[in-house]
C-alpha cells in the first residue's frame, strides 16, 4: 500500500488519543461546509456521541491518520459505522420503509385470519402497556411529582399536553429528535425486549391502532386486560400521539419496489453514519476505504447470528449533499426514499439489501473495487487485469452518467435543480484518470496475450468527456 496514512481503528483503549482529534476533525468540516453556504448538511457527533460509538460493541469508529513529516500525528479521515440501534427511534433509518399500508398488508399476509385476529389483540395490548411504563418514565423525567398517586387518565392529559406543545411550537413539530419522543420509542422498546419478550411483534405491529383492531378483531379490550382505571382515555392518548408520529415521505419513485426491505430491522442493518475527511489535507478514495473497513467488520459482526437470513445496509444524506450521495451508491445504495425526517431537514434514506449467503461475495467485490480504483490492497488480493479493467469500466459509467446529470441542472432557481451543481469539473477530472487507468490496464492485458499467444491483438477504451 503506498498511501502515507495509517487507518486505525478507535477503541476503548485508544480513546483518550485520538477522540480530541476527532471532535475536531468535525468541526473543521462543519466551518468549511457552512463558509460554502452548505449549512444542515452535516451535524456534528461531538465529544459524548463519539465517546458512546466507541463504547459499544455495535459500533466502529475509524479513522486514517497521517505522520507529517515526523511532527505530530493528524486525523485526516473519519468514519463512523453503526447497527443495533433501539427501534424506531431517531437513528432507525428502517423504519421508514415500514409506514405505509402495504407493511400492515405484507404483515397480514404471513397469518391465517384466526391467528392473525388474537396476535394484533396481544401485540397492540402490549403496546399500550409499553406506553403507559414509557409514560410515566417520562412524566418523572419532566419533574411531574408523585406519579404513581395521580389518576390515569390525568396522567394522559398532562403527557398529551407535553406533546402538543411540541408539536404545535413550528420550531419542534414533535419532530424525530424531539426528546420526549426519542425517548417514548425507546422506554417503549425496552419494555417490549425486556418485560414482554416480543420485540419482532413491537416491530412488525407498530403502526396498528385502536381503529385497525377494530376493523380486524371482533373481540374488545377491558380494563383488566391494560390493567387502567380509564383504558379509552390511556388509548385514546396513545393513537393520538401514534398519529403524531407518521412520517412525511416526499418522493419514493427512486425506490420502485419498497417491499424488498419489509425485513430490514435494528438487529440485521449496518448504517453508515458519518465519514468526513480534512477539507485541507484529502486523500483519494480515503472516506470510501474507511467506510469499507467498517462495514466489512460490521457485516462479519452480523454474520455471527444465524437468524439475520438478510443483512442491509443503510444511509441518510441531505438532498443537496452529493459527495454522501455518491459514497452511499458506491456502496450500492442507490434506493431511496425523500423524506421529512426532522423539522425543516428533509433526508433521503438510502438502502440495499442482500441474502446472507452473499454478503461473503459482496465484500469481496468491494475489496477489488477499493484497491482497484484507490490503490488500497492491505490484504494483496489478487485481482486479474480482466477484472481491474471491468471494474474501471463500471465506475466510469457511473461517473460520466452523474457527469450528464450534473449538466442537465440548470441553476439553484430552476424546478430541474436537484442537487449541489459544484462538481462537474471534478467529474470530467475523475474521469480522465480512469480512462487512463483504463488505458495502462488494457495495455496489460494485450502484453499478457502477445506473451501467451504472439499473434493476438488487443483494443484500447476511449471515453468521450464533452457528449
């Protein structure tokens, strides 16, 4: 490997040498992206958040660091890699691919009628004696006095008050990192996992309410079975704020057939959270080979558990921000949904899915891919000239299709503006250097053919970068 950076991995018992240099490594970007009017863009992890990525055995902090000339040591790189995120919380990016009817539809279908009616009474009874534990959690958290003593269905109109007020203030509108809701999911999630053991069901039945019970069950809920002095009230409550919580999604005609990641969950999802390089000291291709590094360890992490039958990989990325819209197709997300995932910050959430008995076959293909387009081989793979030149050809065929995008944006005030429109110059740049390393590989393969065989001819690739 002839790159003069080191890639390592951050752990426990690094942390206190490198953390600092990550936060920031952070900050730099985000000063160098808001001077570029780039603001939203990229939300800064900070000191506890990158603290708590490197204390769990879910996550993988990375980072590629360079010795300047045997002064001290700089981060140019960092990546943060992540999985097993509480469900249906701020950063399960699953959860928009689950929130329509055609979910509840796929659902249904996996039950006869008569096993389908009892598991919706249990699933949505459990839901709601989630609800009242995460509740009052909640209302102790809030400062509210003596919770235990006050009357349930007080204790529902002082919770739904708390949330109104968010979501009617145009500053929160109850958005994703609202407090109170981020942590309704999760108190709600961990009794699910913890007292009811039944964290698939919580899952697959999130969305079902009081009325979707109805329409499929002909049995009603009593007091006992929600153990409430006033269940309507504590329902009541609870749909309307099930309600609250529905997503905007703006545009999915870039993800034609959404029913591909109805399987997709916390427990069998990589996300790629966070990459960021220097903005005065980049490297080629580094972001891409320390995001890779994480999701090599993170898909072999996902392995281990025989019942992850499919693993995926996740990302979420501002419209606007399209050096994370081309890692994330680099990776092979290239579905995705526009969405409302907080006030005023719309997203588009990427994904791809694989069966588990191809994850082995797609980390391979992005280890050539890797140290073939940026010459990171640590492993000295070997590689063919056929699939150095095959590999070569499908990145330029990407490229110079985003090249032809980027052409076709007019300006930030045109209905055709889609995207960050700076970067077409870098495109036709990046495209010259493939096809001459296009040029060298053809040139070896006709070598290893006149070697092998003196009368054989080979032929060369051009591309045309002003079409």
């Amino acid at each position: 490997m002839s790159q003069n950076y080191e890639i390592i991995e951050v752990t426990k018992e690094n942390e206190s040498e490198y953390l600092p240099g990550i936060v920031n490594l952070e900050q730099l970007v985000l000063d160098k992206m808001e001077r570029e009017g780039r603001t939203g863009q990229l939300f800064t992890t900070g000191k506890e958040g990158i603290h708590e990525y490197i204390d769990s055995d879910c996550n993988n902090v990375l980072i590629a660091v360079r010795n300047n000339n045997g002064r001290e040591e700089q981060i140019i790189s960092a990546a943060y890699i992540t999985h097993g995120q509480t469900d249906f919380t701020y950063n399960d990016i699953t959860k928009y691919f689950k929130c329509d009817e055609s979910y509840q539809e796929y659902i249904k279908s996996k039950y006869p009628k008569e096993e389908f009616e009892k598991i919706i009474r249990k699933i949505y009874i459990d839901k709601i004696c989630a609800y009242k534990y995460a509740r009052d959690i909640i209302l102790k958290e809030q400062g509210v006095q003596e919770v235990s003593t006050i009357m349930e269905k007080e204790k529902n109109d002082i919770f739904l008050r708390l949330i109104e007020q968010e979501y009617n203030d145009p500053q929160n509108q109850f958005h994703e990192k609202s407090e109170i809701r981020d942590n309704l999911n999760k108190y709600m999630s961990l009794y699910m996992k913890i007292v009811k053991k039944n964290l698939t069901m919580y899952q697959d039945f999130y969305w079902i309410d009081f009325e979707y019970l109805q329409k499929n069950s002909s049995r009603t809920i009593k007091e006992k079975d929600i153990n409430s002095s006033k269940y309507d009230s504590t329902i009541e409550t609870y749909d309307k704020i099930l309600q609250y919580q529905k997503y905007k999604i703006h545009d999915r005609s870039h993800c034609p057939d959404i029913s591909k990641y109805f399987g997709a969950n916390t427990q069998n999802t990589v996300e790629i959270d966070t990459y960021i390089t220097h903005p005065d000291n980049r490297e080629n291709g580094i972001a891409r080979i320390l995001v890779f590094e994480g999701i090599k360890k993170s898909l072999n992490r996902l392995l281990k558990n025989e019942n992850n039958k499919e693993i995926f990989l996740v990302s979420t990325l501002h419209e606007d921000n399209l050096s994370s819209k081309y890692v994330s197709e680099f990776f092979g997300l290239k579905d995705y949904l526009f969405v409302n995932r907080r006030n005023g910050r719309d997203r588009q959430v990427h994904i791809f899915g694989m069966k588990r008995e191809e994850v082995p076959e797609y980390i391979n293909k992005m280890e050539k891919k890797v140290a073939v387009l940026y010459n990171y081989n640590p492993n000295n793979i070997q590689i063919t000239e056929t699939e150095r030149a095959e590999i070569i050809q499908e990145q330029m065929n990407y490229e110079l299709n985003e090249l032809q995008r980027l052409k076709g944006i007019k300006s930030p005030d045109s209905k055709k503006y889609t995207g960050y429109i700076r970067g077409k110059e870098t495109k036709i740049e990046i495209l010259r250097n493939l096809s001459a390393k296009l040029e060298v590989c053809q040139k070896k393969k006709v070598n290893l053919k006149k070697n092998s065989n003196p009368a054989g001819t080979g032929a060369g690739g051009d591309v045309n970068l002003d079409r």
